[in-house]
C-alpha cells in the first residue's frame, strides 16, 4: 500500500522544522538512501533521505512551509505496480476503520442496529500469530521470504513502525531480531502554569503605539524554551576573578609573529579554550554533567564555545580539546563558527560536552553572568581585557591588563570549593601561558 513519507525528528529538540526544499518531485523513482528534501530544524539544515523505495506519488507539504510538526505526512510513496488512484483508497482505510469502530460501538450500546462494516484490509499488511497486523513493504517481505524470516519478529525502522528493506537485509534468519516490546506511552506533563501576561494580553497594552511584529522561528522559540527551564531547574551559583593578562598577550604576540608564516593568528579566545580544557583535566571531579539521577564524570575536555549568529546562538563542541595545540584549536574554531554562522553543523557538533564559554569582551561588556546550558555543569562568561590599577605582588602599585570572568555553575553537580578550585587553575593557565604548553 502507499507509504507515508513523514516529517522526521533531526534532533532530540526538534518539535517542528521547515520543509526548506524538495529534491524530488511528483513521479520521481527513489531508493533507499536517496536524498529527498532539506529540512530546517531549530538549529541547521539537514538534508532527508528516503528510507523506503518507490516513486513520489504526492507531495503533501509545499517547499517553505514552516512549523510542520514532528511525524506529520508530507509526502507519499507509491510501490511497484501502485498508481495515484491507491493514494486515496489508502486515505479512506483509517476513515473506514474508524467509521467501523464507531459502528460497533454504537450497536453494541444500544443507540444503532446497523450492523458495522469491516474495515477493509490493508495490501502490505500480514498477519502476525497473535492476529495483529504487520506492516511490510513488498519488497521486503520477498526478501524475508528468500532469507526464512519471520516478519513478526522484525521491528520496523520506516515511517509508523513499517518493515522496509534495510531492515531485513540486516536481520539473520538464524537469530531473528526480537520484536518490540510495547511501552506504555508517558503521562502528558502538566501544563505549566503561564509566566506572565498572554500574548493578546501584551499587544492590548500597547495598542496605541506603533510597533512591529516579529514572528518567532524555531530557534528563538528552543533559546526561549531551553533557557527558560534552565534558569528555572538548575541551581546557579556565581564564582568572580579579575585575571591579569599582560603574560598572556605577551607571549601570544611572540607566538602569531612565530605562526604568521603558516597563516595562523592565534585570539585571546583561543588561550581560553586551552586553559578551560587543561582545568577540566587538572580537577576532574569538575569534568561532568547532570544526567537527571546521576552524574556523569567525563575523560575528554568537550569545551562548547557560544557563537552569535543572526536570530540567535549555537554552541559548537570542541571534542578532545585538552589533547589538541592550540593552532589546531584555532583552526577548527573558526571553522565551526563560520558554519555555524551559516547554519551547517551537524547536531553531534553542537550536542555534549561537560562545560562552555560565553565571551562578550569583543564588545566591550566589562562582566556578566551567563545562564548554564544544561546538561553542562558550568559557563564561563568572559569580559574585556581593560588597562586598570593594581597592587603587586611587592605592594606596589602598576598597571595590568585584567579580564574579568565570571563562572555560572550548577550546583548539583559541582560545589562552591570544587568551583572555586577549577576556576583557580583556569586563571593559574590563562596567567602563566606557557605552562598549557608543557
């Protein structure tokens, strides 16, 4: 029977995405592995492969749409020998069902003597032992039927749960892949209860006044989403420290005069990813993130640096970053910031890791407070180096370069004195450069 195409999940936030463009149109054959269409998500734009083949009999959603939810159809898959006419046979099975079942439940209740029509029989169904039905496409049921498998133990990976090539080309006849279990579906949470006045409420207010509205894309509503809970569900605290930087610029300048041959210009950003990376080592009890019930202590320094991109944030993880120089860190910087700028990262480059940096200072905040991006144990919130009076370490007073930062912590994960000793060793590393070198 014709197979839905639906609106998949590209990422563990995604609730809805926009169809950017198709890659097929109406008639096109495809395979599995074929891409199909972009797809917008709240982050980037990901391309879609075909999971089944056939040949695109409709397109259900038109190029641009946007706000399609999660598991909506928007296309449909005809299989060998199927034309447009199936397309609406198959639309009017569910009706049919559904009109049976409210037959049944009618006469059995007294309130009709008609006698309930049966829902018709869906081709690409079989029937398992226990009399449900499954759902297979024809080419995989030959190739099940070639191999000696059961169907009913194979667990469908196409769109509601159909059983598509892949997943019997994979499968062993030998050891058949054991079906799913049925899990309870999870009680709906609670609706929350509103944080302030209601959208109507607000443009009532200022009915009088000229203003203009601005529509809120998918990733302004997850920043609005995510960071709302986060400031509500994690327990921040703040740890503060002025960090003098004068060693620093010192022995970058030595350094990008060194590189300048090969291209590379080293930032005072780049010094700070590596001095958080070796931090994270040096106290490991702080390398970890909230997992819900427990904690997790990580091996690897996965430090996410927050990027600024029009209408929002990304946070690209670099993985591994205690064990690379801090050219190679550079480099691949700022390669994730222009994709990221350009909203091409794949979600594992801006999923995981333990802790972040916020860095403001190129636009002259002095010091801030960032808000912890769960599951993250901690930020860094990093302001401008400025030229300010201070006491030596002789009691004499100079003029230093000195950063403030400022580190938000989860306090579920880490503790005042735990904080404090990582956000030490940060400042010992970004004070004394060369020791991140050693």
């Amino acid at each position: 029977m014709p197979t839905e195409i639906l609106m998949p999940a590209l990422s563990p936030t995604m609730e809805e995405g926009t169809l950017a463009k198709w890659l097929v149109k109406e008639g096109d054959t495809v395979s599995s592995g074929d891409l199909i269409a972009e797809i917008e998500t709240d982050k980037a734009t990901m391309e879609f492969e075909a999971v089944d083949e056939g040949t695109v009999g409709k397109i259900l959603i038109a190029e641009g749409s946007e706000g399609v939810k999660v598991n909506t159809p928007i296309a449909i898959l005809l299989e060998e020998g199927e034309s447009a006419d199936d397309i609406t046979t198959a639309a009017a099975q569910p009706e049919a069902a559904a009109a049976a079942d409210a037959g049944a439940a009618a006469a059995s209740g007294g309130g009709s003597d008609a006698p309930a029509a049966p829902a018709t029989p869906a081709p690409a169904a079989a029937a398992a032992a226990d009399g449900s039905r499954i759902f297979a496409s024809p080419l995989a049921r030959r190739i099940a039927a070639d191999k000696g498998l059961d169907l009913s133990a194979l667990s469908g990976s196409g769109p509601r749960g159909r059983i598509v090539k892949a997943d019997v080309e994979n499968a062993s006849a030998a050891a058949p892949q054991a079906a799913a279990k049925p899990v309870a579906a999870a009680p709906a949470p609670a609706a929350a209860a509103p944080a302030g006045p209601s959208a109507d409420m607000v443009a009532k207010m200022y009915e009088t006044r000229s203003f203009e509205e601005v529509k809120l894309d998918g990733m302004r509503k997850t920043i609005a989403a995510r960071l709302t809970e986060a400031k509500q569900t994690v327990p921040h605290f703040y740890l503060r420290r002025d960090i003098q930087l004068d060693a620093l610029l010192k022995f970058r300048a030595q350094l990008n005069k060194q590189l300048e041959t090969r291209g590379v210009k080293l930032s005072v950003n780049d010094f700070i990813i590596k001095a958080v990376a070796l931090a994270l080592q040096a106290v490991p009890d702080a390398n970890a993130v909230w997992a819900g019930d427990r904690v997790l202590k990580m091996k690897a320094s996965d430090v996410a640096v927050a990027v600024a991109i029009e209408g929002g944030l990304f946070t690209p993880v670099l993985q591994d970053s205690e064990l690379k120089s801090l050219s190679a860190l550079s480099a691949e910087m700022k390669d994730l910031a222009a994709r990221a700028r350009d909203r091409k990262l794949a979600p594992h480059e801006y999923q995981g890791g333990s802790f972040a940096i916020s860095n403001l200072g190129m636009f002259g905040i002095d010091n801030f407070d960032a808000i912890v991006n769960p599951p993250h144990a901690g930020i860094l919130a990093v302001g401008a180096g400025s030229k300010k009076p201070v006491v030596g370490a002789d009691g004499e007073l100079k003029v230093a370069t000195v950063m403030s930062v400022t580190m938000s912590v989860d306090h579920r994960v880490i503790d005042g004195a735990l904080g404090a000793q990582l956000l030490q060793a940060i400042v010992e590393n970004l004070e004394n450069p060369m020791v991140m070198l050693a």
